[in-house]
C-alpha cells in the first residue's frame, strides 16, 4: 500500500461527521439511490456503500466496509481519483470481484478545499451490454439475410429479353420504359400471355431499385383465407397453426418493388386494406398491433377489365385509381402481325438453348401459317406451340406438319349437331376434360385456367362449386 496517501490533513475527519444530522439525512438519500456508491476516505478506507452497490454487486457491507480500497481495486477509479484528485465521469468498465459492467462516475470530495475523500456513483451495465451486442449482432444478420434476399427475388428479364418490332408494342416499351425510372405506381394490362410479368421484371430492373427485392404475390393463386397473411404476415398464435411469426410479402419487398399478378381477382375486403397500406406505408402483421413502416413500389397487373370491375362493384373504385396511374397496355399477339415471325425466331433460339437442340428455322409454309394463325393464347401459346414442335422435330427446319399439331388450336366443342345443353353443364364438362388433360395439381391447374381463359380463382371457385353435393 502506497502509505503517502494515508497521510490527510484531518484523519478524523469521517469519525467527526458520523452519526450527525446532515451526515444521517445524506445517508438516508444514498439508500434510496438506484445507482451503487461506495465512499472512502483520504486514505481509501471504506466508510459507506448504500444498498444498490450491494444490489448491483452482491457484496455485502462486511466485504466492504473498513477494506482499503489501495488494496481491494487498486487500479479502480476511486484509487485514481484520490491520486489525482480530479473526478473522472462516464467511465465504463468491468466490476471483476462482482463479474459486472459498470459505467461509473467518480469524484474527490473536498471540505474547505481540503480532500477528504472520494466517491463514486456507478450503474450495472451488464444487461445494456448485452443488449447491444445482441442489436450489432441481429444488425450483422439482417445484412446478410438482406442481401441474400436481394439476390434470391430477382427480377429474371429485362428490357432486352422484350421482342417489340410492331408499333403498338414499340409504344407500350415506351411508356414502360418512362415509366420505370419513377417511383410511380404501374398498372400492365393485356391478355393472358401477352408478356405482362416480362414487363414488371423489366421495368423493376431498369429502376433505382434493381438491386433490391422483386417480390411477386399472384393474387389469383393463393387461397382467399391465406391472402392476407401472405401480404401482410401474421404474429406468433394470431391464429390455429401460426406457431411462428411470419413476415408477409410487403416487408420482403421493402426497399424494393411489389409485383400483384392478377390484381383484379383481389376479393374485395383485402383490396380495403392494401388501400390503406398503400396510402400509409405501414402494414399490420395480422394479429399484431404495431405499424411496421414499408417501403415499396407497387406494378400491378391484371388480363381482366378494371374498369368494368368497377362498375360491377367486384373492384373498388378508390383502388383502381390508385393503382392505375401509369397504364401500359400490351396488346394481344393478333393486333401485331410485325411481331409474328421476330418473335417465333426469338423463343426458337431460347428453346434449342433450353433443350440442347439444333433447330435452325421454319420451312416457308410453317412461317405463313405462323403468321396467319390468330393467337388466342398469344405468345405464351406460341411458345408452348415452338417447344413442343422442336421436341417432336426431325429435321432442322421446323415443318408447317408438326408445327400445326403443336398448336392447341381452337377448343373442339365436340357438340356439333346437339341438343342446347344448359351452360353450367356445359361448363362443369369443359372444366373436367381441361383437368383431365393437364391434371390435378396446381400446375395443372394452372395450365387449365389459363386454356379456360379464366382466372386460377375463378376455376378454383367453379371446381368447389361443381364437387359440392
Ligand atoms: N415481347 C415478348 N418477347 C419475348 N417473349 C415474350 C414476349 N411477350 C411474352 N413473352 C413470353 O411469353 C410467355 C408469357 O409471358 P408472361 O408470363 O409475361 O405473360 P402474362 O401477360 O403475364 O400472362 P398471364 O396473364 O397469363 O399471366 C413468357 O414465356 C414470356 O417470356
Ligand atoms: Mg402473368
């Protein structure tokens, strides 16, 4: 023990102030503090410490009070402050013989300039450590799941990947491509197959946001009672089998773009709520309370008539204006004969890519049937028509034949020459030959709807309708 510090100008200074008034009223303040103290005197023996520093620590007065603090902490603030005599605060540091952090603030104590003392003032930091390195931690993890996630939603195409020679597409590329590099809200309408999902690929693509997520939600594929919870996520035990808290789609997409396919067969009480997440940039995880901020920017798309939605009261006015505020319409493959043959060469390519083949072209006729052929299933038709022609070809020019065989055609109604059959009838049979042909599952009935012309939920709705007793 360093003994020139024992010495003090008055050694009985404590001894004298014990006990009295003053010292009884500070006492009693001490006990009430949250914050630990432990005072010493000039020569570091320990006079006080309140019932926190015992809280905080654990140790008891016994293995305090009458220990030199020259020997107990020797390299302690209170040993530095006496040393020094001038105060050090805000400092953080590790209590040992208590296995606690602490951030302490410490100070000599004078009495007619004289010091007689010091005193420190301390609180348990531990746990606000911990915390935050937790937070750095989760921080550290979010990056990372943040950027996977920006890798793993990417939007596939872009611009370039679009065949457009005809003017009417060369005119929606260009409002496209306007519209892209805005933060506004674009609504892609057009037939089944016309290339409206390579446009929202596109247009995210070329937009500020191209390295963030492109989150895509099919409005028409996802069961109604599941919609809203894969929009907007739902909490721990918000209903039976929410075991886990789930985050919905919005907040995958935040900083990114929202893709809604098939926006028109939005039932009516989510297209309520996604107003009101559009217009407030918060969604409301379902059975949550708290208002989780959003970021995104909204393509929808739809193959059915807005407008005429509206009128019906099957799409909510307020709605359609706000999502309608750029609208690219992409018109059917029949309205663009120029786009006919570019097109065909285009998805060739990709297909001989696709399946290792070698086909080099079309023979004349089958270029002419092409190009006379209408359509209906636009170019999503002409692709399925070109890969299932270059699987069955043998030759390296695709002929007129096989070309002809491969495309779907117009649905045989098989009922030339009938009885008039009622339509529901009618309709339970076309949806049963349609599933027979492509199959019961989701992909099959997928391929289904769309040979229907139909909405996934429309023929969802007609399967259950058709099988209810
Ligand atoms: N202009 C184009 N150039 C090249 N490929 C195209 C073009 N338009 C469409 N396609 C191709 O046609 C197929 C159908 O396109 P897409 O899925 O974008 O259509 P869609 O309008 O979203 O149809 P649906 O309404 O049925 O969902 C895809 O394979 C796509 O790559
Ligand atoms: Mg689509």
């Amino acid at each position: 023990m360093d003994k020139s510090f024992i010495a003090s100008e008055d050694t009985h200074f404590w001894e004298k102030v014990s006990g009295t008034p003053a010292a009884n009223v500070f006492i009693s303040i001490f006990n009430a503090i949250q914050e630990g103290i432990e005072i010493v005197d000039r020569a570091g023996w320990v006079q006080y410490i309140n019932p926190a520093f015992t809280a905080i620590t654990g140790l008891k007065e016994g293995d305090r009070i009458g220990k030199n603090i020259f020997e107990v902490v020797p390299h302690g603030p209170l040993v530095k402050v006496l040393k020094t005599g001038t105060p050090i605060f805000g400092e953080k540091m590790e209590m040992k013989d208590a296995g606690i952090d602490i951030i302490a603030n410490t100070a000599p104590i004078y009495v007619n300039k004289v010091m007689v003392g010091a005193v420190v003032v301390f609180q348990d930091v531990t746990e606000i450590k911990k915390l935050n390195a937790q937070v750095r931690e989760s921080k550290g993890k979010i990056r990372v799941l943040h950027h996977k996630l920006s890798k793993v939603a990417t939007a596939e195409y872009d611009f370039d990947d679009i065949v457009g020679h005809s003017f009417p597409v060369r005119q929606s590329l260009e409002i496209a491509k306007r519209a892209a590099v805005t933060e506004s809200t674009v609504l892609l309408t057009g037939e089944s197959g016309t290339g409206k999902e390579l446009f929202a690929h596109s247009i995210h693509n070329v937009s500020a946001r191209s390295n963030s997520p492109f989150i895509k939600v099919n409005c028409a594929a996802i069961p109604e009672n599941l919609l809203e919870s894969e929009f907007f996520g739902y909490e721990k035990g918000a209903f039976t089998g929410a075991a886990r808290q789930k985050v919905g789609r919005f907040e995958l997409a935040h900083g990114g773009t929202i893709f809604l396919d098939e926006i028109g067969d939005m039932p009516l009480p989510l297209q309520a709520i996604l107003l009101r997440v559009l217009e407030q940039g918060e969604v409301v995880r379902v059975g949550g309370t708290e208002s989780i901020y959003v970021d995104v920017r909204v393509i929808a798309s739809t193959n059915r008539n807005l407008k005429m939605l509206v009128e019906e009261g099957k799409f909510r006015e307020d709605l359609f204006y706000r999502v309608n505020v750029i609208n690219v319409e992409i018109p059917p493959l029949r309205q663009r004969q120029d786009d006919i043959i570019p097109l065909a060469d285009h998805i060739l390519k990709q297909t001989n890519r696709k399946l290792g083949k070698n086909v080099e072209g079309f023979t004349e006729q089958a270029l002419k049937s092409l190009s006379q052929y209408n359509w209906p299933g636009n170019v999503r038709e002409m692709r399925n028509c070109i890969e299932r022609a270059v699987i069955m070809a043998e030759t390296t020019l695709l002929p007129e034949k096989v070309l002809l065989s491969s495309l779907s055609g117009e649905p045989d109604s098989g009922l030339e020459g009938e009885e008039p059959v009622a339509l529901d009838v009618m309709e339970k049979e076309l949806i049963r030959r349609a599933l027979n042909r492509f199959g019961k599952t989701v992909a099959g009935k997928k391929k289904a709807a769309r040979a229907l012309n139909i909405s996934l939920r429309s023929l969802y709705n007609k399967i259950n309708k058709y099988e209810a007793p």
